[in-house]
C-alpha cells in the first residue's frame, strides 16, 4: 500500500461532524464501524499511531486500544513501514480488533 497524502478526503467519515466522531465510553462502539466499512482505514490507524493521537477513534481503534498497542510495541518506530502493506484482514488479526456480528455479517464472515 502506497501513502497517500490526502487520504482524509476518502475517509468515510470525512463529511461527518467531529462531535459525532470524538465520543466516549460505548458510543465509540458506533464510530467503530464507520471505520470497518472506510476505503483508508489502515492509512488513518497508522497516521494515528505515528502521530500519538490520543482522542478518537482512529482507523477502527479507540484511544484506549491504541495507547495499549503502543505500550505492547515499544520499539515501533514507523507504524507506516510496518503496517503500510497488510490488508484490512491482517490489521484486525495483527492489532486485535473485534469487529461487532452485524459489521461480519455484512462483510459476508
């Protein structure tokens, strides 16, 4: 996977207010899967973690699920050159993401 720059245009999320996107406790649960559908998912993750964002959710994970990948990979220094060529079936099994029966089911899982 090649970066690309203006990939928060292509975000599905991109025309959605940040007050429906920045919430807490079980409505991330909900922004979550405006993620598991999103064509730039993985650049979005990655752009996350590179850049310790710490509110939202990013790329289908929660600030709380990226602080604890962050604290299980100490030595990543580029989550672009790591994650940069899996796909979006490599990343959930790479990062641990559930994703919820109605998202799998819709995906044919």
């Amino acid at each position: 996977m090649t970066f690309d720059e203006d990939w928060t245009l292509k975000a599905a999320c991109a025309k959605r207010s940040p007050d429906e996107l920045f919430v807490q406790g079980a409505a991330q649960r909900q922004v979550r899967e405006i993620c598991f559908q999103c064509p730039v998912r993985i650049d979005c993750l990655v752009d996350a973690l590179d850049n310790r964002i710490q509110f939202g959710v990013w790329g289908g994970m929660t600030e709380r699920e990226r602080r604890a990948l962050l604290r299980s990979e100490p030595d990543v220094d580029s989550w672009r050159a790591l994650l940069g060529d899996v796909d979006d079936a490599e990343l959930d099994e790479f990062v641990g993401i559930r994703r919820s029966r109605r998202v799998m089911r819709a995906a044919g899982a």
